[in-house]
C-alpha cells in the first residue's frame, strides 16, 4: 500500500517552501548562452544493426562548452521521406547510472513510426546499461556518485554540465532535415524524468514531456 506524508487533500494543494534563486533564470541563460555559442556540429553516421524495421544512426553532437556528447538516432524504415513536415521526436534520457547503451536495446519509439533520439549521460554507463560519453570536467570532492559531484558551486556541479547537454540534445534534433522542428517530446524515467522536466522548463520548444 502506498504510504502519504499528508493526506491527499493536502498533498493536492500542497507548495513547496523552496524558493527560486534570484539568479536562477540568469544562470541558465547565461549557461545555454555560452554552450550555444559553439557550431551545432552534429553528426550522423549510419550505424548498422542488422535490423528491418528501423534505421539507426551514430550521434555525436556539442553539449556543455562545445564538449562531444553521443547518442542514437532510430527512424522508421518505411518512412515518406517526401514528407515536409517531417518525423515527430521522442527524445530519452536515462536513468541514474545508465548511457545510451547498445541500439538494439530501444526501438519502441521507431517501431511505432516515431523518430526517437537517445541521449548518452556524461560520465555515466555501465552501471545497467553501456554508455560513450565521458565528462572531461573535473569536480570538486564528492560523496559516491553523480548527485553531490561538485555541489559546492552551481557552476562547477555536475547536473549543470548534463542539463546542458539534454538541452543541446533538442537544438540538435531540430535541426535534422527529416524531423519536425515543432513535434518534440521529452521523456524519461527516474533521473531521465528529473532531466526531461528541466529540459522542457529550459528549452521552450519542448512540446511535450
């Protein structure tokens, strides 16, 4: 049975007690600012899997301070590339401890007609699931793991860097001629889905999360 802290008329009306950083909204601009002040160079190489019903492509494209991030792009085979208004996309990201593992292992989201892009977790993989992308930015001291990893400054902490990426993860699917710059979702479990509610507050093209 599932335990409350409040009752759930409580809970519904509930407001947290945090409040905003005066700052905050200036971190993040300044923040994508400087990351989009780096080419959006991104790649696109044709990956092989041996699948029918999808193709696949090897990403790499610039993240936090123009650093290489990778990830997977799945399109639907039987696609009209006619088409001028292009695929809709689902953009993933991962959960805690996890990349953007092997190619094989999502393609739900292609299956269904959908383009869906993978976004690999700066320093993160092989906990459950293979990752490429290493976080070449040092940090401070911190408790094992990723969430305390140079907490001690909001510029040097480690989610800042993965934020950043997530949202250059979105400028890069927007710009690939055969997807629909105005249909992009967000998604994710776990960390994914605490990564995917910053993205859709950061980039004000999310359509969806």
């Amino acid at each position: 049975m599932v335990q409350y802290d409040l009752p759930l008329a409580e809970l519904q009306s509930y407001v947290s007690s945090a409040t905003e950083p005066a700052d905050l909204d200036a971190f993040w601009a300044k923040t994508l600012e400087q990351a989009r002040s780096h080419p959006l160079d991104v790649r696109w190489e044709p990956f092989p899997t041996g699948l029918v019903a999808i193709d696949t492509y090897d990403v790499t494209f610039p993240g936090f301070d123009g650093q290489p991030v990778r990830g997977w792009l799945h399109l639907p085979r039987q696609r009209d590339r006619a088409n001028s208004r292009g695929l809709p996309t689902v953009i993933q990201y991962h959960g805690y401890g996890g990349g953007r593992g092997r190619p094989h292992e999502t393609m739900l989201w292609a299956v269904a007609g959908y383009a869906h892009f993978v976004m690999d977790t700066r320093g993160q993989g092989g906990r459950w699931s293979v990752g490429d992308t290493p976080d070449p930015v040092g940090s401070g001291p911190s408790h094992s793991g990723f969430l305390t990893r140079g907490i001690d400054d909001p510029h040097d902490y480690f989610y800042r860097r993965v934020f950043t990426d997530a949202v250059r993860a979105v400028d890069a699917v927007r710009s690939h001629p055969e997807l629909d710059p105005e249909r992009v979702a967000v998604m994710g479990g776990s960390q994914g889905g605490g990564i995917s509610l910053a993205v859709a507050a950061l980039h004000p093209d999310v359509q969806a999360v």
